[in-house]
C-alpha cells in the first residue's frame, strides 16, 4: 500500500484510473489553499491502490473522495485518540500535516476496513451548506423586485432542508450585518469581491408562504445517526463551519417546521409544485444539485420547471456551476468563456411564467459562498473576475 504506488497498479481497471484522477483533482482543485490535511490525503489516496479499492466498495455514483474523507471523519469522532484524529483540529487535533499523516491514514483505515466498507456500500455524500442562503438571499430579492408579493419556497436537493430556514439565520456580507430581526445566533458570513460596497446587497426577506424540500437520500437530523453522517463532510480544519452547522442543526430540530419529502428532482419536481396550495409565485432553489445528474437528467429536471411553470409562475433560483447551468435550458452559452469556470458556482435567476421568461446571472461565488461577485449586469460573463479569483 505504499504511497506513491502507482499509477499503473490498480490493475489497469479504468475506474480505479478514474477514482485516481479524480483525488488529484479534488486535491487540486478543492482542498489547496482551503485543506492542509484533505489535500494530502486526497494525494496520497490517488497514488494508493488500496485505498482506492476501498472506495470501490460504494456504488459507482457515489464514488467520490468526499465519501471517504467522511466515512473516515465519522469513525474519527469515536476515535479521537487515535494518530489521525491528531491531525484534525474539529477532533481536538493540533498536528501540522507532515510526512506521518499519510501512513497514519492508511493505518486508520486498515483498521476500521470492514466498517468503512459497510459505510461506503450504505451511505451517500451528504452535505448542507447553509451559506448558500445567501444566493438564496440574492434570488428571492432578485424575484420579489420582478414579483413583489408572498411566494412558496421549494428546494430541490434540500439534504436536510437547512437552508430552508433561511430567515432564521443572522447575516454577515462583506463585513455588514443583514439579519432578519428575529434571527438566531447562527451567523453566516461572506465576502464580497469585485469593488463593490457590501451595504444593503440583501434585501428583507419576502414572506415565504410555505416550504418544503425534496430530495433523493433527505436528511433527518432528528435521527442521531443522521446527524452524525452530515456533521462528518465537515473538513477537519473547519471548526467554526462545524459550530454553524451544529447551531443550524439545532434550530431545524427546535422549529420543526421543515420537512424534505423523499423524491427525484428531475421526475417529481412538477408534482410536487402542482400540490402546493395557493397560486402565489414558487421560488426553485437548487444548490449543487446538477453535479449529482447525468446530462439527462438535467434536462429532465429543466422540463419539470418549464411544465409547471404552465400553471404557476416558477422562478428557479441556483447555485450551480456554471458549465452544468449551460447545460440545461440555454442560459449561458455553453461554449462561452464563464461554462468553463467550474471550479466557481454561478448564482443566477430564471423567471417563468405561462408566456414569458426572464433570465438573470447575479453573481460568481466561492461554491461554498464564502465570498461572491455580484454580477455587473444580468448576461456578465464576468470576464473582469480575475481567473485566480477562487
Ligand atoms: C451537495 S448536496 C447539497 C444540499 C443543499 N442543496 C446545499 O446546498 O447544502 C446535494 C443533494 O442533492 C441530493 N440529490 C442528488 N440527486 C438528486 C435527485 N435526482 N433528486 C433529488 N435530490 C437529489 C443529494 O441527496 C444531496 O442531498
């Protein structure tokens, strides 16, 4: 299992030469400059046959590097005196990542192989990130200034409908405070990038009439167990993004008022949007929901908006990247210079009715939102952004 052992071993199977690209990448693309530890451990478990073969346990959409990174983290949190938890600060960890780090890490899961094999078969990559709320923020006031009045708010892909609660999160963009006035002490921040001053980018939120979520695999945070696994894609030097999402957790859990319904976004979304009650506009959320859809799917998931929107106004709010946005419905070109920055999320706003329709990009942003760039109008292609900007 020594490190650095191969690219040609592995056997010359194309998906574990996939998986090993794909660590590189994630190391690269994700984890540099945001992960000391998960950029070396996604480098070392791309030249690692053994590890690789392990992820080949889960099925092979849920092949990821994050899936895991978070098999590991979850075990760790029962483990915190192991070598590795040393390495995690959310585990107490104040061990710099040095050459032990690596060996440590395959110990670890040589150790806990036979469980991480039943978590990696069982489990799915589950994240909620409730910075989002702040595109979400960005969209409903992009809509309320084209529909001004109540609306129902839908996610798609809501995980465990965190962001559903938008209006109970207290707001720091850019420095600036923005918070309903009867927000909890869940505080999230942002940056604002690109010159321009953060006072008021967020309007007051309109009154949101209902919400629900759907999603594939919904989280139930009341459960434990659930709680745990979502807790466990939170990357180990993220201490205070664990305090947030524990805070989040804890409020979903006391209000009891979301509910995320098992479902397929790309064949339930028009279902789902024809039972709610009333006629008022329904505000589409999706937040890195393409990623997890083949190119059919997406298409698929672009109809069911189109064909309820002959019923209803529909706005779909997104952060998305940009290359998979171009995919959909023709909002960017997909052969233009911002489909390729996907390395960014694009925030955006489409606004359907029976006749009309109206396209906004609103901003590019961190895909975690820990910073954007408002958009400087509503076609940017944003080529004033430098490329290094992420
Ligand atoms: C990366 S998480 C994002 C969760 C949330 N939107 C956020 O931003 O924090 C993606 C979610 O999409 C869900 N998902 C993937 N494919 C789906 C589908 N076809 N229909 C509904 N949900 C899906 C996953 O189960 C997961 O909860």
């Amino acid at each position: 299992m020594a490190e650095g052992a191969g690219d040609s071993a592995g056997g010359g199977d194309p998906e574990v030469q996939r998986l090993r690209r794909l660590f590189r990448f994630f190391a690269a693309t994700q984890c540099r400059g945001r992960s000391p530890v998960y950029e070396a451990l996604s480098e070392g478990v791309a030249g690692d046959d053994e590890l690789l073969d392990l992820l080949m346990s889960a099925p092979g959409e849920q092949r990821r590097p994050s899936l895991l990174l978070a098999a590991v983290n979850l075990l760790l949190a029962s483990n915190p005196g192991s070598a590795l938890a040393g390495y995690y600060p959310i585990h107490g960890g104040r061990r710099p990542v040095d050459g032990r780090l690596m060996p440590a890490f395959a110990a670890f899961c040589a150790e806990h192989r036979a469980e991480l094999g039943r978590l990696l078969r069982t489990r799915s990559t589950q994240t909620n990130e409730i910075r989002r709320c702040v595109a979400l923020r960005l969209g409903l006031d992009h809509v309320h200034r084209r529909w001004p009045g109540p609306v129902a708010l839908v996610e798609a892909g809501a995980s465990a409908g965190l962001n559903l609660l938008l209006d109970r999160y207290r707001y720091r963009i850019g420095g600036q405070e923005a918070s309903p006035e009867d927000a909890a002490p869940v505080t999230i921040t942002c940056e604002v990038r690109g010159g321009i001053p953060a006072e008021g980018i967020l309007g007051p939120v309109p009154e949101i009439t209902c919400r629900r979520g759907i999603d594939q695999h919904p989280v139930n945070v009341a459960d434990p167990g659930a709680r745990a696994w979502l807790e466990a894609f939170i990357w180990p030097e993220q201490v205070g993004d664990l305090a947030v999402l524990r805070g989040a957790i804890d409020l979903a859990v006391s209000a009891a008022t979301v509910t995320v319904a098992p479902g397929d976004a790309t064949t339930d979304t028009a279902r789902l949007l024809e039972e709610l009650p009333g006629n008022e506009p329904v505000v589409v959320f999706t937040a890195s929901l393409l990623s997890y859809l083949t190119p059919d799917a997406r298409t698929a998931f672009a109809a069911q908006l189109r064909q309820a929107a002959a019923h209803r106004p529909v706005a779909w709010v997104f952060a998305e990247a940009p290359g998979l946005v171009a995919t959909t419905d023709h909002l960017i070109a997909p052969d233009g210079p911002l489909a390729r920055r996907n390395s960014l999320y694009l925030v955006g706003a489409t606004l359907r009715d029976a006749d009309r329709r109206d396209d906004a990009l609103l901003a590019l942003a961190d895909p975690y939102l820990r910073w954007l760039a408002l958009a400087r109008e509503k076609t940017d292609d944003f080529q004033w952004l430098p490329a290094n900007a992420g």
